[in-house]
C-alpha cells in the first residue's frame, strides 16, 4: 500500500461527510462514503444508504459517469471483493476506469479483511492509505464490534440529576432533563439499531420508545425489554402503538404461558433465556441481539439495568445527561450497588464528548478497553 499524499486527507473528509449521512439506516452494514475527485476536483459523491442497496463507491461512480476515468476514489472503508447481497465494488471501480484508491481503514469483516484493497493492486490500480483512520473507526464502533464479536454495541445513556439520581424515591423520573436534552435523545434514538429497558421501567413509566424528531420521520429502535417472570401488560404503549419496528421480550424459563400467549398475541416477540445470579443473562441477550443483526443497543435503564450491564462490563459507551438539580439521598440511583470497596475498582471511561444542552450538559465517554 502507499503512502498518502498532503490532499488525500481532505478529500478524505469529504468521503466522511458523506458516510455520516447513513447513520441509524445501514445496520448489519458499516457506514461507508466515497468521494471521486479528478484533476483536484471532486466529479462524484455517493454514500451507503441502506443494507442490499449499492455500495457508496457504486453511487460516487455513477455521480462521476464518465469523469471518473484516470480519477481517484476515496473510500472511506476498503472496497469489498466478493458478492453478497450486492456485486463487489472492486470490479466495478475496476470497470470505471479508477487509476487510484484510497482508503480509510480496512474492512474488519472476515469476508474483505484486505483481499479487496490487494486485489485492486493487482490490476495495476494504485492504492493509497490509511488516511484518517481512527476516524473511519469512529463512526463504525458498532459495526466493527458486531462484525468481530457477533454482539452489539452498548450505549448505557441516562438523565439525571447533579447528584446522580435517576428518579424519585417513588421510582417515576417525570422530567429531570429539559427539552434541549430530550430532542437530542430521540436523535440518539434514531441512529441505532435498539433500545433496551428494565420491566420496573416499563412498568412505571408506559414509555413507547419511539423516535419522534422535529419535521422529519424518524426511525424506531427495536424495542427490547428485560422481564424476567412477564410482567408486562398486554396494554403497554410499546404493544398498542403503530409502528413497525417490533418489541422484543426477554424472560427466564418456566414462565406463566397464559401470560406468554396474551403476550403473544399483542404483538410481542419473547425469548427465554438462562438465569445467571436470579437475573436474565445479559451475555445470552446480548446475543441474541447480534444474531437477529443488531449493530447497536441503546440502554436506557432502570436504575438496575443499569448496574447490570456495569457490573457484567458490557458496556461500550456512556451518554450522561446531567440536569441542574438535586434529588437527596432517597431517590434512585442512576447506578446501585457494583460491589466496589476501593476507587481503583471503579468503572472508569474515557472522556470524549461534553456538551451543552440547554440548562443540561451531556457528559460521553468509551471504555478504555474498548
């Protein structure tokens, strides 16, 4: 492979750009942008849109039509070389008469894994990289998690107050955060693939889990819920709603099976899974959630769902949204008890975003071992 040249990571963020404009619609696929420029000028622009449909490079080469000849491409995930759901992008940028490629990082998934950039070079096309790739890595955590373990990525997000308290003692969070905060969680919503929450949660409070954005559609999450023993009503929200993302229940064995066929009935899909500790195994869910080609989990609580994924270390990704107020000891934690007895326990994540949100601040961060 070559190296870069001093205009490769321009362009480069241009084919970024582009990629950003599939987030929350290409799961199980990565998102992907490709930028054609010729003679200094970008002739073409496409961007992976949805999982089965052509592939950004497709679409920035029928952008460039014919200006594409003895043009580069920027890619910012390596062209794939064998056939699946769509042909490989390798021989059609080959047949576009491509003379240079470059990429952003190499496609983790087994079936690419390098074989398309070295098949490239094969037929005398140049091929040129990494450029900017920790930030092609970036905007495809989930994706290179899913493709590598078989489990989806997790995001535990929170509203809170400056004390850490989830809701009031009575367990109903009403509205901690404000309005500013609450938009921005419906775009978080948007942008994955499911959203997670405890049976007490649903329960409580009734939520419908949909995404519902200012003068644009938005997309619904998978619903998942963790109920251990179905306590779920039939006339819950998520069961009731017109939507067409469905509502996915985990319980234990042995369940009441009138619960389980009214639940049915509603609408609902249930899974078993093993116990571990008295509780669901979070693993097995986790699991579950990859084979049905979930990329990412949005994990919104409760209080013990929380502690949970914590404690077991399946959390990928923190999004704390802290409102200006105090709730006092009695009230929920956003956390309960993880079993630590010295700091250095702790569940330490690395800062990567803080930003204001009307009175609120988001406080983000990744795991250091992720």
């Amino acid at each position: 492979m070559q190296q870069p040249n001093k205009e490769d990571e321009t362009f480069m963020r241009l084919a970024l750009q582009e990629a950003r404009k599939g987030v929350g619609r290409t799961s199980p696929n990565p998102l992907v942008g490709a930028v054609v420029v010729a003679d200094g000028i970008v002739v073409g622009k496409g961007f992976h849109r949805k999982a089965g449909t052509p592939h950004a490079e497709v679409h920035a080469l029928r952008d460039a039509g014919d200006r594409a000849r003895n043009a580069t491409i920027y890619v910012t995930l390596e062209p794939c070389n064998h056939t699946g759901r769509t042909p490989p992008c390798t021989q059609r940028i080959i047949e576009s008469g491509i003379s240079r490629v470059v990429v952003g990082m190499v496609d983790p998934n087994p079936l690419v894994a390098g074989s398309g950039l070295r098949f490239l070079a094969e037929q005398d096309i140049d091929v040129a990289g990494l450029v900017l790739e920790d930030e092609c890595r970036a905007i495809n955590r989930p994706f290179i998690k899913h493709i590598s373990t078989g489990l989806p990525w997790v995001i535990m997000k929170a509203g809170c107050s400056l004390d850490g308290k989830l809701a009031a003692p009575d367990g109903r969070c009403g509205w901690i955060t404000g309005v500013d905060s609450r938009k921005e969680v419906h775009r978080m919503r948007d942008q994955v693939d499911a959203i997670l929450i405890g049976v007490d949660t649903a329960l409580n409070d009734d939520p419908s889990l949909t995404t519902r954005l200012d003068h644009q559609k938005g997309h619904d999450p998978v619903r998942v819920i963790l109920d251990t023993h179905l306590r779920l009503t039939p006339k819950a929200k998520m069961l009731t709603l017109q939507s067409e993302a469905p509502t996915l229940i985990f319980c234990g064995s042995g369940v009441d099976q009138e619960r389980r066929g009214v639940l049915l009935a509603g609408g609902a899909t249930i899974y078993e899974v093993p116990l571990k500790n008295g509780q669901l195994d979070l693993g097995h869910v986790l699991k579950k959630l990859g084979e049905l080609q979930l990329n990412s989990v949005l994990v919104e609580g409760g209080s013990a769902v929380h502690t949970s994924f914590l404690h077991a270390g399946l959390v990928d990704q923190v999004s704390l949204f802290m409102a200006p107020l105090f709730l006092g000891q009695e009230s929920i934690p956003v956390v309960g008890d993880l079993g630590i007895t010295d700091v250095q326990q702790g569940k330490r994540f690395k800062l990567s975003r803080v930003k204001r949100f009307g009175d609120d601040v988001l406080v983000e961060g990744l795991f250091s071992s992720k």
